[in-house]
C-alpha cells in the first residue's frame, strides 16, 4: 500500500527479506538512503539484476522485493 505522508510518498518493499517503509523513487535514492556506498552494492529487483547504470532510472513501486549485497574488503 502506497501511503502519502507529509507530502512524501512511502511504499512498503521487502529487502533481504525485510519487510521496510521507503520514501526513495529510484534504486539510487534507496542506496543513498540506506547509505551505502554505490560502488560497493549489487542489487537484484524482482529477481532481475539491475546494473548500477540503470539504477537512476529505475523507479520502486510498492511491494517490490529486492536483494542487496553489500561488498566489503579485508583480508
């Protein structure tokens, strides 16, 4: 369910399973607000995978379902 909220639209989308509330329109913005480095994230919506160049572009809807993997370093 799409809710507006103080003139901010919120959809529910389920993250690594999680079920979340976000205001974020694209894949970029959901990165920056779950800030997270762009270039150390891979993300499949839908079960599709979505290359980093697509990701301004592509909009979140309500209900969707992502899996996002955080890369870190070490050794």
């Amino acid at each position: 369910m799409r809710i507006r909220n103080a003139r901010i639209d919120v959809m529910n989308l389920t993250i690594n399973g999680e079920s979340q509330i976000f205001s974020a329109e694209t894949l970029s913005a959901l990165v920056e607000q779950l800030g997270m480095k762009a270039d150390r994230v891979a993300i499949e919506l839908n079960r599709q995978i979505v290359s980093r160049e697509q990701w301004p572009q592509t909009r979140l809807h309500d209900g969707d379902r992502l899996e996002i993997v955080h890369f870190v370093g070490g050794g």
